[in-house]
C-alpha cells in the first residue's frame, strides 16, 4: 500500500469480525495515516462482519460528525 503525506484525510470504520478482510488491514492504514500526519479516525464495532454498513444505519453518525468535525459539510 503507497500512503504518503499526499492521501486525502480518511474516516475509517470497520468489524472486527469481519471475516473477508482481516480489521488488521485497517489498522495498518491508520496507523500508515497517522504516520504521514494525514488527518484519520478509525472506528472498530466489535461485531457487524464484512459489509455490515449496509445492514445498519447508524453506522453513519460517527463518520458524519468527522465530516463536521473536519469541514467537509457545514452544520
């Protein structure tokens, strides 16, 4: 994975039963992220497995409040 200072700033949600892609995967961007001083979050749900966004709604409020946060969209 390339990742530099040149990434654009990622919210990143993921299971951490997801068992298609390993939440590790994850773990290493942000920390990649991180490491580059790009702006990231990272949110880990215990339990949704692979796609679980698709099943539950509220998955949104965090990553909508990041692109509050983070001046993506205006209150």
């Amino acid at each position: 994975m390339m990742v530099d200072e040149n990434n654009p700033p990622a919210c990143i949600t993921h299971a951490a039963n997801d068992n298609v892609v390993d939440v590790d995967n994850s773990i290493f961007y942000f920390e990649q992220l991180k490491h580059h001083k790009v702006p990231v979050e990272m949110h880990i749900c215990q339990k949704g497995n692979h796609g679980f966004i698709f099943k539950h709604e509220t998955w949104m409020y965090p990553l909508i409040q990041w692109m509050k946060n983070s001046g993506f969209l205006i209150n």
